[in-house]
C-alpha cells in the first residue's frame, strides 16, 4: 500500500519516518499514527492511511485521530494505582481485602496489591464469563471477580491477567477514591498533561475515533516468528485451557467499534488514545513534560523492577513484568533492557525507557494476530534504536 505519510521528524529522526512508511508497503497497515518524545520534547509525530481499517480512503486518518489501544491500557491504569500509591491511598504490600473486604471470599486473603499488578493474583479467569453488559458495569464485574477462587496459589507464579486485571484494578481505585478508574484517570492524569486519552471515552470525542478491524499481513521473516510452537498453538486453540478462558473472560467478545463499549470504562482493553496522547503518557512517568510528572523516580524503579518471570501459564511464553508493566523480553521487545511499557493485542504499543530518554506511542486500526510482539511496532523501534547515539 502506498500511502503518503503526514506530519514532522526532528533532525536526525528521518529513519523512523522511513520505517513508519514502509510499514504500509510491506507490512499490510491501514492507518497508523507514531509519536516518539526524546527528554520530555516530541521528535516523532507521523500519521498516515485510513480512519477507519475498512475504510476506501474517504476518510483519512487526521493527527487527532484516536483509536481503541487495547492492552495498552493497563500501563495507563497500572499508573493510577502507583500515584494512589505515591499519595498514601493505597500500600502496595497490604492485601487487596483491606480495601475491598469483599475480595477475601474463596481464600484470597494473601492476595496483595503488588499481586495484582504483577499478574500474580491467580484470577485470570472467570469460571463464569461475563456478558459485555455485565463486563461494563462495575458493580457487577467486581462481584463477579471477587467471587472466583484463584486457579493457583496468589503470589506463587504469574500469568496474564487479560481481562480480569482491569476489574481489579478498577475496584481498588473506587474503594479508595470513590470514582472509577476511567474518571481519575481523567482528571489526575490527562488533564494535567492535556493527553488525548481516555478509559471510557466521552461522547463529544466519539467523532475522532475511527473503526478498528482485523487485517492479514505478510508473514514475518524467521521460521520462529512465522509459526508459533505447538504448545502456543494449542493453548490458544484449547477451550479449556487458562490462555482461551482468560481472553473470554467476557462472552460473546466484545465489538471494539461498538459506541457503547467505547463509552464503558474497562481499565484492561478498552482505552482510546491518540499517539501522542499515548507517548505523552509514558514521557510523563520518567519525567517532567511541560512541568508535569506523574511518578517521582523512586516510583518508577520499583515499577520497572522485576516482579515476575519466565513461563506465563497464560500466555505459555516465558513474559516478564513489574508492577503494571511488561519489561524488556524475548516475548515483548522493547527499546533496551530497562525500558517499561505495555501493547496491545492486535498491534498497539506504548512505552518508555528512563536511561534514553525516550517515550513511544504506537496506536493502529489493524488488528493482527499478535498479542505482545507485533511486526510493525517493532519495526519502528529498530528505526528509533537507529537513531540514538552509540553508547
């Protein structure tokens, strides 16, 4: 696909303009935005292709152009939690129960914050999936997770909490704050910074947000990358397996273009953001933009700190994660060792890394069959690794 890409590079960062365009020529993308921050500046802000993935270029996709990132929004939310943290709201050693009394039923007494945002709680599924109308109200998705017995010991092991981690973290932030996750988010964060960027997104922003969909790309290079090992395959293909039971935590799946998912507030899958609204965020957790931070140094260490490691027994990949945050691995490469952040399923990607300075945010309205390691966000941060001074 040929496209023409819209937008400014700083000096120096032509590559990444380059990498962002070739994604459209061989990589099968339909409309995309990058935004890169370098020690709190923008140097990237490119957007390109459709508004909408099923789109016959009527619409194109504008710099304001939003769209669903997924799990790219529970390092948005994971940070909610780490200023309640910061704030002496909430302690991320003391038990979920002390906050949520409710949470202790089914020997969950030992399940602690940190747990959660670890993905170490032991509920990433429901042995009851909820319906989307049910996912969506928050009463009844707190019941719902409060209910459930943990599948192991909270704490003895880790694995992915796709759907699940968002309605316990948004329980945590209510029983603290009295609102919901999307409404603190809301004020305490994206309104300081001026991100484009919501977790239960308002009508007036409905026009800006374009229609997300499948799309079939070419295959990657690397017959390891190109076709999963059969354990992968067969965890994904099993219906009783914890990776297909934590992915169907809400049944039948929910239509991300459907308005009144998009207005619902599911700190686990559902936020909407620009790309600058995105990288914005993650350059506002490692430092000043424009005079405001989110996190104080000390905070981001202990949130990029290793808290969990090796075989995901829901992803069945060996991941790793700090608190809120998947950390550089085999399974989601990011920038460098110390760089922290979170994709989206289908492609998304949002991070940052302290020791470069630099912030990423990658947002598009194709979805492929990638969960943590898409081709295309991978391509623009080895144009950004280009970019950046040898050590």
């Amino acid at each position: 696909m040929d496209v023409e890409v819209h937008g400014t590079v700083a000096g120096g960062w032509e590559p990444v303009r380059e990498a962002f365009a070739r994604n459209f020529e061989r990589l099968g993308e339909r409309g995309a935005a990058l935004a890169v921050y370098r020690d709190g500046r923008r140097v990237v802000d490119l957007w390109a292709g459709t508004k909408d993935v099923d789109g016959d270029g009527d619409a194109p996709w504008q710099r304001d152009t939003a769209q669903v990132v997924r799990s790219a929004t529970k390092g948005v939310a994971a940070a909610a939690v780490l200023m309640l943290h910061e704030r002496g709201l909430l302690d991320l050693d003391a038990p979920v129960g002390r906050y949520w009394p409710e949470f202790k039923a089914q020997d969950k007494e030992g399940v602690l914050v940190r747990h959660v945002l670890a993905h170490r709680a032991g509920l990433p599924v429901l042995d009851r999936p909820l319906s989307c109308a049910d996912a969506t109200d928050p009463v009844r998705a707190a019941e719902a997770v409060a209910a459930q017995a943990p599948v192991w010991e909270p704490g003895t092991d880790h694995g992915y909490h796709a759907l699940t981690y968002g309605w316990l973290v948004d329980e945590l932030v209510r029983r603290v704050t009295g609102k919901g996750t999307g409404e603190w988010i809301a004020s305490e964060m994206a309104a300081p910074l001026g991100l484009d960027l919501w977790v239960g997104l308002p009508a007036s922003e409905a026009h800006r947000v374009g229609r997300a969909g499948k799309v079939e790309g070419p295959e990657p290079s690397g017959a390891l990358r190109a076709r999963p090992k059969r354990s992968v395959t067969a965890a994904y293909t099993d219906p009783d397996s914890l990776t297909r039971r934590a992915f169907a935590a809400i049944d039948p799946s929910p239509d991300h273009n459907d308005p009144a998912f998009r207005t619902a507030a599911l700190p686990a899958a559902n936020g909407i953001a620009t790309a600058d609204g995105l990288a914005r965020f993650y350059a506002s957790l490692t430092g000043p933009v424009d005079g405001v931070r989110l996190l104080s140094p000390d905070t981001v260490e202990r949130a990029r700190a290793e808290e969990s490691a090796g075989p995901d027994r829901v992803l069945v990949v060996g991941t790793r994660f700090g608190l809120g945050y998947m950390l550089h691995g085999s399974a989601s490469p990011l920038l460098a060792p110390g760089s922290f952040g979170h994709p989206g399923r289908g492609g998304s990607l949002g991070f940052a890394d302290p020791e470069s300075g630099i912030a990423l945010g990658y947002v598009t309205n194709g979805f492929r069959r990638t969960v943590t390691a898409d081709p295309r966000a991978q391509a623009l941060i080895r144009a950004v690794r280009e970019c950046l001074p040898a050590s």
